[in-house]
C-alpha cells in the first residue's frame, strides 16, 4: 500500500524567512510525485510533477526536489500569500497507476 | 474554459436522505475521480473511472455510488445518508496522456448529514 507522510504538520514563517516543506513516500513503483497547493474553501491546485531521482522544478519562489525516499518542497523568501497548504501526493504502478495517494498535507503561514 | 465544475457547493441532508453531486469537465479528460477530505485525513479516493462507462473502488467506497454514462459527466450518489459522510468532496480529472499527469480538481462540495 502506498503510503505518504508530510511535515510538519503546520509552519510559521516570517516574510523573507526560508523553509522547506518535506514529504516522505512508500510506494511500488513511483510513476510521479505531485504537489499542490490548496487555497481555504478551494480545491488543490496542481503545481509540480516529478518522476525520477535528482529532478527538480521551480516556480517563483518555490523549488521542489525528488530523492527515492522523499521530496521537498523549498520555498525563498516567501511572502503572506504564499499561506496556504501544500499538499503532496505519489502516482504509482499499484492498481494501475491510476490513483494518486495524497499526504495530509503542511499548512504554511506567512506573516508580516 | 470552466475547467472542472462541481454542483451544488454546498448541502445540508438529513440522516437516510439520498443525493447525487455531479461532476462536469470540460477537458475531455479520460479518467475523473471523486475524493473526500477530511480534516487530518487527507484526501481520500471514493471512485474513480479511466473511461466512459468504467467505474472502479476507490479506498474509501462503502456508502457511496457513481456512474460515468457521458464522458464529461461523474456522478457521485449517496443513497442513505450518514453523518460519517459529512465531508467536503472533490472531483477531479486528467488526461491519461501528457507530460505531467497533473490532475484538475473542482472547487469542491461541503456537504453535512444530520
């Protein structure tokens, strides 16, 4: 069974301060590790795929990053809306490779 | 482009009540999913389809229904209600080709049993 894990469960940051976000995964077989961000009362919006070891991908002030055990989400100089929870998710071969398996997710605070 | 469109947004029913929320893309995506999230959950499969007229169990299936007659339409049905089903519901969809697999999520349905 694939399985996902996310920490910390929530993170304060102060506008400027540097963090990353990690995200552990069991699975069978990776096909693709996702992140997404999800806004209160909104569904996740997708923001990266990865899918092999040593990959990474940046958007503004986000970098995701893939090793065979774990991903992390680093975010630079973040700013108040960059608060939201980012979500990490695995796409592998069980059933298919049809179905992503999500984590519980970060909840990022930035403040002032 | 509407993207992934969930109705309604937000439901009260009753314990024993039934309803159905309907999923709509306008995509023309291949495979459509219906999760529910719950706080410290995570987002959890109910159903899924790869295709039009193909339907499959998800993790958490019991209590719940769905349906894929038209290839834009996903339907999630409850038949008797549970206040173990109050959730908040998400389709989503993707295409099974394409460089980033990336799912398309709706905007979600609140929905509480009482």
């Amino acid at each position: 069974e694939d399985q996902v894990t996310q920490s910390p469960e929530a993170l304060r940051l102060q506008e400027g301060e540097s963090s990353s976000l990690n995200c552990s995964y069991t699975v069978s077989g990776l096909r693709g590790l996702f992140w997404y961000r999800q806004d209160p009362g909104k569904g996740p919006e997708f923001l990266f795929t990865l899918y092999s070891a040593g990959e990474e991908k940046e958007k503004e002030r986000l970098k995701a990053t893939l090793t065979k055990k774990e991903s992390f989400l680093h975010i630079t100089a973040p700013k108040p809306e960059d608060s939201a929870t980012y979500l990490c998710a695995v796409l592998s071969v069980t059933g298919g490779g049809n179905k992503l398996t999500f984590g519980t997710g970060t909840q990022l605070k930035v403040e002032l | 482009n509407a993207g992934v469109t969930q109705t309604p947004k937000f439901r009260v029913l009753k314990t024993g009540q039934s309803m159905t929320l309907l999923c709509a893309q306008d995509m023309n995506h291949e495979y459509m999913y219906w999760y529910r999230q719950d706080p410290g959950m995570g987002l959890r499969l109910i159903h899924y389809s790869v295709g039009e007229g193909t339907t499959a169990k998800g993790e958490v299936p019991d209590g719940y229904n769905v349906s894929r007659l038209k290839k834009q339409n996903f339907l999630l049905g409850l038949e008797s209600a549970a206040p173990s089903q109050t959730s908040v519901y998400f389709c989503a969809s993707r295409n099974w080709k394409g460089p980033n697999y990336g799912y398309t999520f709706g905007s979600g349905t609140r929905l509480t049993v009482v």
